[in-house]
C-alpha cells in the first residue's frame, strides 16, 4: 500500500467538509481534510496547495488531504 502525498490544488469547497482537489497530474479527486488538521483548526481555502494521500481503490471522498503547504507572501 502506497501512502506517499500528491500535491495538488484546491479547487472547490463543497458541502460537509468537502474539497474538490486539482491533482498535479491533472486529475480531479473528491477530498476531505484529515483528523490532525481539524484537530489543529487549520483552515483550508480555494487556491492552497495542498498534499493529498490517494484512496487506491478509488473510493468517493476517501481521500485526505493531510499538509496545506504555506503561500508566499
């Protein structure tokens, strides 16, 4: 089992802690913000780039996004 993190991009906010996430190799997923995230009241906004662990059998919303990498200022 691979749990190696895809970058991607943030973009759109859907209903119930949802995130419509822009993979760098092009495809969309259907995400949801991990645990230690929520845990951590870290916040996540259209346009972050964002890391994501990958469900490999390609289940809906099973994917988590687990690092907002920082935006320069």
């Amino acid at each position: 089992m691979d749990n190696t993190p895809v970058r991607g991009v943030v973009a759109e906010s859907l209903a119930a802690g949802l995130y419509r996430v822009r993979l760098d190799d092009g495809r969309e997923k259907l995400c949801y913000v991990a645990g230690k995230m929520k845990h951590n009241k870290i916040r996540v906004l259209i346009g972050d780039k964002v890391d994501v662990i990958v469900d490999l059998y390609g289940g809906t919303a099973t994917n988590r996004i687990v690092k907002r990498i920082d935006r320069e200022h």
